[in-house]
C-alpha cells in the first residue's frame, strides 16, 4: 500500500507535484464544489481494503 496517494477533482490537476505521490487519481472536474466527488472516494476506499 502507498505511503502517500493524490486523490484529486480535475480542476486541482495542476496544484498538486505528481512526484510527491507514490500514487495518483484525478478524477472528473467537480462544478458542485464537493470537496471529494464519488468517483475519488470510492477509489480511496477501495485503496483502504
């Protein structure tokens, strides 16, 4: 399991250095203003299992 994951909506892409993460998921823009959208909270969740 990673040390460090980055789980982030489309419109933070390019705020965050990929190389900080041993792992990555950028998921689809959020225009709700969620902070965390299904879509990267399943992923995260299943990354817990």
């Amino acid at each position: 399991m990673p040390l460090k994951s980055k789980a982030v909506s489309g419109e933070f892409k390019d705020e965050l250095n990929d190389d900080d993460f041993e792992e990555n998921k950028v998921g689809a823009p959020d225009s709700g203003g969620a902070l965390i959208t299904q879509e990267l909270g399943s992923w995260i969740i299943d990354k817990l299992r």
